[in-house]
C-alpha cells in the first residue's frame, strides 16, 4: 500500500557553491528530523520534504519515482551525483512489516563531494522559493535511558536453537536472527549529535539519517553510477583483538572459518543471482576479504557489474532485498522462520536506505549499526520522552553456538550504543 503527498510536478535548480560555506553540513538540517547521508567526507543533507510517499516495497518506490521524474523540469549544470532532482528513502525489511517506508525529496538540499559542494532547490509546481537554509547550531548534550528489549539475551539463545532445529529439520540452511534493545531520549533532544557522533568514530561506514532512522552501515546493498552497478557482501563477524597480536590473530580466525565462511558464500550467492538478469560482466571476487571496522572485522566480497536494461537504483533493491546476508537462504523461507521466531516487527532495521536521482542513479545500504526513533509518538515541542529500538543480529548456520551468535550481537551493538552515549 501506498501513497503520496502531494501530487507533483517538481521545479528543480542546482547550482554549485563555494566549500567553504558549507563546512558544518549537519547544522542545515533538522535537529529533531535530520535527513543526512555521509560518508568519507562526502555529505549530503536535507530540509523538510516538498514531496513523499510511503512505500512497502521498492517496488512501490519505483513506480511513484518514475512518475515524479518524468513530470520534473530540472535544471542541473553541475551534474555530480545528488546533484539535480534527489530523493531520500528508507524501506523496511519484510513488506508485511506495520511500520511503512518512506521516499522524501527535499525542499532544499546541500551537499558535498570532493572539492566541490552545491545547493538544489525544489518548488512544488512552479520555480523554488526557498531561501538558503540558515545554520541551526548543535543543541545540548544529553544522554538516553537504555534497557532491554523484548527478545533478552536469553532468549535470544533459545531462538537460535529454534533456528537450528529448523536447519537440522532442513526447513532453511541458513537464518538471520535479531534481537532488540528499547531506550528513551529527552524531549527536544538534537538527534544531529548522535549522527556526528556515528560519522566521527565510523567514516567508513554510510552514515544516515532518514525518517527517524539514525546509523552507520558498513554494508552497500547497490549503487548504480553512469551504467555500472557494484555491492559489497558482508556476512561472518568476529570481535577484535585486545592488542595487535590477538587482533591478527582473530583476522585470521575469522577468514579460516569454515562456518564464517559457508555463511558468506550463502550472501554472495544471493546478491549475484538477484543481479545477473539486469547485468553484464558480473564479477565477484573468488575468497572474500576481511575488512576491518573500528569495534568488528567482517568478511566481504565486492560484487560489479555493467547494466544491461534500464533499471534504475530502486528497480534493483526491488530484486536485491532481502539478501541472505540478512534473512537467509532459502530467502522467502528464511522470512517465515524470522517471523515465527523473532516477537518483534523490525521496521527499518535491516532494509535498504539511501538516495536515487532522476537518472536512476544512486547509493542504497542495509540499515544496520542503527536506532529507529518514534516521531510520530511525540509531537514537535512535546514534553514527553522520544522512544527509539535499536537490534542487531547473527546469521545462524548448521555449527553456529548459540552463546556465540549472542555475543556476536553484543558487538554489533556496540556503535549505535557508544554514539548515543
């Protein structure tokens, strides 16, 4: 289901600006909504929507976007991508999910990339009005109330032994299972610092923020650029070392695991069979490679390939998600087994985020390393405390330890839980 507000006919003007006034990106954004997508330096942000629909599916998204693109005039000599006509979105994970995604296209957007920055302004049926947005300096600190969610520790354990029952009965071969934590922030909080605090400890990483949902992800479920299409496959996780020596040595664990690494064949499996129909001279690496994150090092393989028909970014989540890497194999199975297992909706958590353009172009993660907050609970100026949920998970396979998977989970905490405190 899904719909959308107004109906458009979008006037879009990018021009490029000097760098230098653009230093504090994240102050052009909203303190209690801030639209933001980052990453090594290349920032874009985003004011209030001139246009948005709610979407289940990317399906849905596409089919809206294609629509308000093909009525856009759009007036874009700098031409880097988010420049011109850009769009900001956040799908959940399951279509049968009760929280529904949304794809926002910014009044007013700023970004940043290499050496250069630009400003696109966006009016609804006739040439944009909007002024330059003005800086809103960083409100006060503050700290948040943490606790459990409704799947704990142990119970966590009990449901990857579930899970592996479902292995063994050979109902899936693998499944990904996630557990939740719930916590509270003040009223009126700056939900900016906790985006700064994100980008600051994991440049590497897609820091975002769109629609209440705030994080880091170290995954790129597909970005499309001028034809070609590339990905990056992340399954099988270990914590670091204490000191050089054991972090070497847990590198080398990890990459020898043949638990680890049967998992991420599984994920990169999934991602290449959903790109071949829509690609040319797909390549993947034969062994993955560990890469390394400031709490985790993770096994990764980067997938690319040439488009072979007129898909666009949105058209290619629609067959991309969900990949293995975050539900399972078989997929559509592995879905039922989360469903049955986890005694929460994940909304959000695990489905794509990111921007397209008008050309169909653009950079989608999986929401992980992140929180949702409930805006929608409290009303702008509300008095009252803004609840959010975080969750991480494992993917289960036939050997994994349960106490294990549960550990794992506590280090993928680990970001999302350092950058609000």
């Amino acid at each position: 289901m899904s719909s959308a507000l107004p109906p458009v006919k979008l006037c879009v003007v990018t021009r490029e600006v000097d760098p230098g006034t653009v230093e504090e990106l994240l102050e052009l954004t909203s303190p209690r909504d801030p639209l933001v997508w980052s990453r090594r330096g290349d920032v874009m942000v985003g004011g209030s929507a001139v246009a948005e629909m709610t979407a289940s599916t990317a399906a849905e998204a596409a089919r809206w976007w294609r629509g308000v693109c093909d009525n856009a005039e759009v007036d874009d000599p700098v031409g880097l991508p988010g420049t011109g006509l850009v769009a900001f979105g956040a799908l959940p994970f399951d279509a049968r999910s009760g929280r529904s995604g949304t794809l926002r296209v910014p009044e007013v957007l700023i970004g940043r990339r290499g050496g250069h920055a630009w400003i696109t302004h966006v009016g609804l049926g006739s040439a944009p009005t909007a002024d330059a947005p003005r800086p809103t300096p960083f409100g006060a600190h503050w700290a948040p109330t943490l606790g459990p969610g409704t799947l704990t520790p142990e119970g966590y354990q009990a449901a990857v032994r579930a899970g592996l029952d479902a292995i063994a009965a050979g109902e899936v071969e693998k499944v990904v299972l996630a557990r939740d934590i719930a916590g509270t922030v003040p009223p009126g909080a700056d939900l900016r610092r906790l985006v700064r605090a994100l980008s600051t400890a994991y440049p590497d990483t897609w820091t975002y923020a769109v629609d209440g949902l705030i994080g880091a992800s170290p995954e790129t479920l597909v970005t499309v650029a001028g034809g070609t299409v590339t990905a990056r496959v992340l399954a099988g996780t270990t914590a670091r070392g204490a000191d050089a020596d054991a972090d070497t040595a847990a590198s080398l664990a990890l990459a020898t695991s043949v638990k680890d690494l049967d998992e991420h064949e599984y994920a990169v499996q999934s991602v290449l069979r959903s790109l071949r129909p829509h690609t040319s001279a797909l390549v993947a690496a034969e062994e993955p490679f560990t890469l390394k994150l400031p709490n985790v090092w993770h096994l990764a393989t980067d997938v690319e390939g040439t488009l072979s028909d007129a898909a666009s970014a949105l058209d290619l989540l629609g067959a991309l998600h969900p990949t293995a890497a975050v539900a399972g194999t078989p997929t559509q199975v592995a879905m039922d087994v989360i469903r049955r297992l986890e005694p929460f909706d994940r909304g959000l958590y695990a489905g794509p985020v990111g921007w397209i353009d008008a050309a169909g172009d653009g950079e989608w993660a999986i929401a992980l390393r992140c929180a949702q907050f409930d805006l929608s609970a409290i009303p702008p100026g509300g008095r009252d405390d803004i609840p959010f949920t975080a969750h991480a998970g494992a993917g289960i396979v036939a050997g994994s330890d349960p106490e294990t998977e549960m550990l794992e989970t506590r280090v993928k905490f680990r970001p999302i839980v350092d950058a609000l405190a």
